[in-house]
C-alpha cells in the first residue's frame, strides 16, 4: 500500500511541476525553472560558439598599421548576402541558434512583460552573433527588444552600448555620437568598468568615422585608462598613441607607445614592436639622437623574436640612410625588407620598390626605375592614390625603357658584328661558361634542398620504427618478421639509388647537363629517328659532343647573327631612331642634358639619315646655347655653322641665320600647344595649320607631336571640311598608334566612319529650325562690320530675340549667321526687310535661307555652291 502511495505522490509532484512550468504562467517554480534551463543548457553552448567564431574572427584579422587602428578588430565585407547565406565562421549561426532556441522554448513575456530574468541575455547573445555575422540589421532588432521590453533588465546599459556601436557599423555616426552622449552623461557608478571603456571607445571611433581627430582623442585615451583588460588596454593605447601623433602632440604620442613599450611580455608583441616603429616613424634629426635611433633598430633587428617583422624593421633603417644620402645602403635594407621571410605587408612592400625606383631615377637608371615601379604597382591596391601615382611615373618612363631597350639590342649585335670570328668565339665562351656556373649554383641548391628532406625523412622513418617497436609485432607475420607497409621499405635506411633523394637529383642535373631535355619515349638518345634499321643503327654511334645542348656550343649563338645589308640597315636605322628620341626624351621630359648630349653625339657618330641628323645638331645647338661657359658657347656656334654651311637650305637655318623670325623656341612644348590652342579657339585655322609643321620640326621626337598633329587635324576640318579632317586623324592614328594620342585618333576615326554625315541634303518642308547666312571674303571685314551694326540695331528696335556669329567657311570666306528662325519664310522675311532702303538698312547683299541640318552638311563639305545651284 506504500508502495502505490508514493509512486501516487512522485506523479502528483511531477505534474504539479510541469503545470506549474508553464511559460504562460507567472510563478516562482516557472520563473526558476525557465531562467536555470536557459542560462546553463542553451546559452552556455550559445556563448561558447560565440566566443569560438570571435576568436576566429580576430585571429584572421590583420591590422592596417599605415593607419590608425580601429577600435575592434574586424573587417567588414563589402558584399551583400542573401537570406540564409553565410559568409563568415558558422559559429555564430550556432550561436544566433541557441539564442533563438532560448526565447522560443524559455520566454515569459505575458502581457508584454518578460519574466524570465536570462532573455535578456538571450537577447544580447542574439544581437551580437547577429553583429559578428555583419548583418548588422537584424543585430539593431534584437538590441532594440531588450531597451522596449525589459527596461528593468540589468543588461540596458550593455545593449544601448551594443546599439549604437550597431549604429556606427550602419554609418549613422551621427545618431551613435548623440545616444552615446546621453548614456555617458549618466553616473559612472551606474556602468560596469569594461563597458564604460567600451563606450567610450566607440565614441571614439564614432567620432574617427567623421574624421574630427581631436574629440576622437579625448574619448580614446579615457577608454584606454578605464579597461584593464590589459590587451584591450595596449590596443586602446596605440590607437591613443597614433592620433596624437597624427594631431602633431609627438610628446604624448611618445609617452602612449613608452608605456607600451614598458608592458613588452604583458601585451602582445604586435603592439609592442609596432610602438617602436611609430617611434621611429617619429623621429627628428633636430632634436633626436642618430645613434641611439641606429641601437635601437640594430637591437630590434638582432632580436630573434622579431623576425615576424623584420620587413617592416629593415625599411625602418633604409628609409633612415636614404635619409642621410648614404644611397647604398639604404638599397642593401630596402632589398632587405622584401625578401624577408614573413613579410606580407603589400604596401610596405609596395613602398620599398617605390622608394628603390626613386633612387635609380634620380641615378638616371630609368630602366631599372621602370621595373620597380612595375613591381610597386602589383602591389598597392587598385584606384588607391599610392597606385595612381606610381601608374602615372612608370608610364611617363615608358618611352625610354622602350628606346633604351632598342639601343642596346642594336649597339649589342653591332658590336659583336664588329668582332673577328675568334673573338666571338671566345665572347660566346664567357656567356657559356657563366651559364653553366649558374645551372651548377642551381645543383648545389638542390642537392642541399635534397639533403634536408632525406634528413628528414630518416627521422621520420626512425620515428615509426621506434613506434613500430615499441607496440610490437601485430597480427600474423610470415617467417617471423613482419609483412612490409603500404609504402615499402624504411626510406632512411635504404642504399637503394632511387630512395636516396639527393643521389637522384644529382643524377637528375648530370643527365641534363648531358643530354638536355628529352622526352620520356623510345629511342630518347638519338636526335634524328628512321624508320629503317640500318638508320637506327646508324644514329646508335652517338659521341658525346655531338649530343651537347645547342646553348651551351658557341655556333648556336653566331649563327643567329643577323646578315644580310637590308637587314642590317634596317637594325641601323631603328637604332638611329631610338637615340634620337632618346635624347630628346632626356633633354625635354627628364632635363637630363648630359643624357641627352650623350645620345645626340653618339647618333652623329653613326652619319644618320638628314632627317635625323638636322634635328640632332639643332637640338645640341640649343642644349650649349643654354650654357653660359665660354666652351660650351664655342661648341654652340660649331653646331650652328655646320648646320648653315651644310643644310643651308633648311628651315633651322633659316631660323639661325634670321633669329629675329623664328619661332618661339623659349617656350616649352606645352606652351607652345597652349598658344596654338587659343588660335584655334579664336578661329585662325590657317595660322594653326600653317605653324604645327614648323613645331613639329623643332619638337621631333617629343610627346608634343602626336598632339600638334591632331589639332592641326581638328583645323583642318574645320576649314577645309570632313575629309580634310579624316586625313589628319588617320596620319596621327597611323604614324603615332603606341601614343595616347595616337589611340584617341584611333577611337575618332572609328566614329568618324560610323558618324559620317551623308552629302545629301533634307528637304525643307516641315523643318522648324533655321539660319539667315551672308557670305563674305575674309577681306570684307568693314562690311561684316557694317552687317553686324545693322543687326544690333534692328534687333534693338524691334525686340528680336535672333543671335548671329561669324564662322569660318573656308580659307577664303566668312560666314555671318543669324540663327533662331522657326521657318524659312520668316528667315528671308529678315533678308528683305534689311534690303529695303526705306528702313534705313540697305543691305544689298545677297543671303541665304538654309535649314540648320543643311548647314551642318554644307559645312561638313563645304558645299554651299552646290546648296544653293540645288535649292534654285
């Protein structure tokens, strides 16, 4: 009977206890049962996948230190995300799970009060694994549902916290700074200490966002002095450290990155090695210690713990003895910095090639400047002001390194072409010989790298044995020893050739230095196989010189000599070529006169053709001339009577001979383009035309050309009509098509043919848009004069709204033009009414009614003769 009676009281209490765990009921069995089921079951596994997605999150996170450090360590992604996709660690999935799981099966809200007393924490778990998984929306929701429904809940302060730094991931900075305000205008007493430093370094990057340093500074250095979380604090005090080094205050700056510094093994070492770089970064000649700064970059270099950043700590000390002018040591360190191992750092590494470019420009090493800033350009990121301008100063060397690189080439076969064929021999020899040390360096590398994984290897393999030996022999064994592995023998204790890696790689490099590169396939030794068998035989007797690589015989080389007069000359010529832009190039762009008196001299050595020749000695004429000394002036005036004795018929000695008529060689070549521009502008098309020809000559071989010819281009149709203007832009896409110019001239002259206007004109019924055009020779100025006087007079009396202008027709008319006419009987109407003479006009002259697209036909051809025979 007692045994019933209490399994009777056991159900009675069990259901009792379900009743009374109602989650629609308010009471104290609910209240616990629902707070202890969610606090230790869901939301422990919850903060546990949290807290696993943010340490991964931080651990993938590599920080900028170029700039100043945000205040969380995290990047945001650019792309947008579908719902259900996830993008980043599915740990907070499984967090944002258990939240959920938390408020679905543990909520007590009744009567929109929630009696749980952990929703709020669910809450708080859901927004931030909302927050981490960048769906920053969603995160504001969840923050937002605890500040409406649990206003007693003692995670308030947490979430408005949370909510505004939601707010700031949202870029409303704005509203984040004015919450945040009101929150810290509260009692300190009232916030936990780590979220007072969490608001107030949220401020702080609030106010970073809309780029105001000096409030950033003042909430960044309290959020450092509150949190004592002490990585939490280094982080807080770099950020400190670098905006009063970015507000000018280097004193304070110094005193954050010391007191960082001084923490060393308390902090982590990212910050610690980066506070003396920020030192350093800060460093003045006029007040600072060279010595003590050299120690203290020696003394982190030598540091073995730093080899992490030795990249960073070795263009440290290069940029300080590129400072100081001792330029080969500054290149030893910048090389230094890039092949660090470790270094991953982009734009550092995007920095050192800039700054080694530099240094062999200003050495006049363009083509070795070029490649680096081929180099520094892969590495900085695109549309990026560093990429932009290190794009801009490789492209302006493009045109050296592509003519220095033709003068070489050309001056290389001349020279050997020059040799006797002894010394070619022996010039090929050398090349040979330091190509095989080099496949020898290349062998000695590898038979090291070899040897190092057979080291390792044998351990490897003593490993297993020793493993092997110590659990014994395990099933059945034949003989008594045990059955060989899946992978065969012991590697590291086998003579046999092919599990000896560095006996094999040495076999590798003697059989190609041998043989060279042959094909894995029958009859591999023979060079030339036959299908008969005494030609199989025959090709068996191979002697080993006859099986010598082609590169490594010095016939290999000679007989790519070039030969033959026409292909000669035409090396010749495209040499001559390349140094004549060469000093030009030097000359103009770089100011470089030395270069540019070398490549000059250098190309009249070769006697090259007049057109080349001319330009030449002017160019050295002028380059003297701008030297005061009297031996330059001397070499000026040998310059200038070679040209007028032996070219006395050409245009520079014209302008030699007649100073006082030439053009305007002061000038530089963009001001010279400018000054035409504006001729062109003001509508002197034949002055335009006539003076690009003159320039061009002075100007050869410069950057200037191309864009001279294209406005002469641009004139030439304007006065002489469309197929004047086709003719031009073909020349420049034609003759100049590697030029920008050249490729915009390209561009015109596709639209040209797919904008060709036809010559056929509109009939003029029903066209609502007209001019009134009188045509003059250009010499009738006075009566252009007298028209336009006429005009303002009659549009003055009777209001008209009409305009006029004057365009060019061809090199011998003018055209005045009055436009604003809707039809073409109120355009003659005009005509007549200035015709009469009782109007106190007489304007005898003869004009023409012509609809606005026939206008733009006839000057496209120049056509109006044909107009008007037409339309008669």
């Amino acid at each position: 009977m007692n045994k019933y009676l209490s399994q009777f009281l056991l159900i009675l209490v069990v259901v009792s206890g379900l009743v009374g765990c109602s989650r629609k009921k308010n009471s104290f069995i609910s209240r616990n049962l629902h707070a202890v089921g969610t606090e230790y079951n869901v939301l422990y596994n919850g903060d546990l996948a949290l807290q696993a997605g943010l340490d991964q999150l931080e651990q993938n996170y590599k920080d900028n230190y170029w700039e100043v450090l945000p205040v969380e360590r995290m990047s945001v992604k650019d792309e947008v995300f579908l719902p259900g996709q996830r993008a980043l660690d599915p740990n907070f999935e499984r967090a944002e799970e258990k939240a959920v799981k938390a408020v679905q099966k543990h909520s007590m809200l009744i009567n929109e009060v929630e009696y749980n007393p952990q929703i709020d924490e669910a809450y708080m778990l859901l927004g931030k694994a909302r927050y981490y998984d960048q769906r920053f929306v969603p995160a504001l929701e969840a923050f937002n549902y605890i500040l409406q429904f649990m206003p007693e809940s003692d995670e308030l302060n947490r979430a408005k916290i949370w909510r505004e730094k939601t707010n700031m991931r949202l870029d409303n900075n704005e509203i984040a700074i004015k919450n945040l305000r009101k929150l810290l205008s509260q009692d300190e007493e009232k916030f936990e200490q780590e979220d007072l430093a969490l608001a107030n370094a949220i401020f702080a990057q609030a106010f970073l966002n809309l780029e105001e340093v000096d409030s950033a500074l003042v909430y960044m250095n309290k959020a450092a002095q509150q949190t004592k979380n002490r990585e939490t604090q280094a982080r807080y005090n770099f950020i400190a450290g670098q905006l009063f080094a970015k507000s000018g205050q280097r004193d304070s700056a110094f005193a954050h990155y010391d007191q960082l510094i001084e923490w060393h093994r308390k902090i982590p070492r990212r910050y610690y090695i980066n506070a003396f770089i920020e030192k350093i970064k800060l460093y003045d000649p006029a007040v600072d210690s060279d010595t003590e700064l050299i120690e203290t970059i020696t003394d982190l270099e030598e540091n073995r713990e730093n080899r992490p950043w030795l990249d960073a700590i070795y263009s440290r000390k290069a940029i300080y003895y590129h400072d100081k002018d001792s330029l080969n040591l500054a290149k030893e360190y910048f090389n230094k910095s890039l092949r660090a191992k470790g270094g991953t750092d982009k734009y550092l590494r995007g920095n050192n090639y800039s700054a080694l470019a530099k240094i062999s420009f200003d050495q006049a090493e363009y083509v070795n400047a070029g490649k680096y800033y081929d180099s520094a350009v892969a590495q900085y990121k695109e549309r990026t002001p560093e990429h932009r301008l290190v794009r801009k100063k490789r492209d302006n060397l493009e045109g050296v390194i592509v003519y220095e690189g033709w003068r070489r080439s050309a001056d290389s076969i001349f020279k050997v072409l020059a040799m006797s064929p002894q010394e070619q021999e022996q010039y090929y020899q050398v090349y040979i010989d330091s190509l095989k040390a080099q496949e020898e360096r290349e062998a000695r590398a590898a038979e090291v790298a070899a040897a190092k994984e057979a080291q390792q290897q044998t351990a490897f393999a003593k490993i297993q044995n020793n493993k092997t030996s110590r659990r014994g022999n395990i099933g059945p064994t034949f003989g008594g020893a045990t059955p060989p592995g899946p992978t065969g023998p012991s590697l590291g204790n086998s003579s046999f050739y092919f599990y000896n890696t560095q006996t094999v790689a040495r076999g590798k490099q003697d059989f190609r230095s041998k043989w060279g590169k042959r094909k894995l396939e029958d009859n591999w030794r023979r060079k030339n196989k036959k299908s008969t068998l005494e030609g199989e035989i025959e090709d068996e007797i191979v002697n080993e010189e006859e099986e010598l690589r082609p590169e490594f015989t010095t016939s290999f080389y000679i007989e790519q000599l070039p030969k033959g007069r026409f292909v000669l000359d035409s090396i010749a010529d495209s040499r001559d070529f390349a140094y004549y832009q060469l000093g030009v190039i030097y000359k103009e762009k770089f100011k470089r006169n030395d270069l540019a008196i070398d490549r000059f001299t250098r190309l009249l050595d070769f006697e090259p053709v007049e057109k080349l020749e001319l330009p030449a000695l002017y160019n050295l004429y002028l380059i003297y001339k701008e030297d005061s000394k009297t031996p330059n002036a001397q070499k000026a005036n040998l310059y200038k009577n070679k040209i007028i004795s032996e070219y006395p018929d050409s245009r520079y000695a014209e302008l030699l001979r007649n100073p006082e008529s030439k053009l305007d060689n002061s000038e530089t070549p963009l001001a010279v383009y400018n000054r035409l521009y504006k001729m062109y502008e003001a509508e002197q098309y034949d002055q335009v035309i006539a003076l690009v020809p003159e320039y061009v000559k002075i100007f050869n071989g410069d950057e200037i050309v191309p864009r001279l010819e294209l406005l002469k281009a641009f004139a030439s149709g304007r006065l002489y009509g469309f197929q004047a203007y086709k003719r031009g832009i073909d020349y420049v896409a034609l003759n100049y098509p590697n030029s920008e110019v050249g490729k915009s001239a390209q561009d015109l002259v596709k639209k040209a043919e797919s904008l060709k206007i036809p010559e056929v004109y509109l009939p003029e019924d029903g066209l609502t848009d007209f001019k009134l055009v009188y045509r003059f020779n250009k010499s009738e100025q006075s009566a252009i004069d007298n028209l336009t006087a006429a005009l303002d007079d009659a549009f003055a009396k009777a209001e008209y709204s009409f305009t006029y202008s004057t365009d060019v027709y061809n090199e011998n008319e003018k055209l005045l033009v009055i436009h604003g006419f809707n039809t073409k009987l109120g355009a003659k109407g005009l005509g007549e009414l200035l015709q009469k003479p009782e109007n106190g006009y007489n304007i005898s002259r003869p004009y023409i009614a012509i609809a606005t697209e026939n206008y733009k036909i006839i000057q496209v051809y120049k056509s109006l003769d044909k107009y008007t025979a037409e339309m008669k």
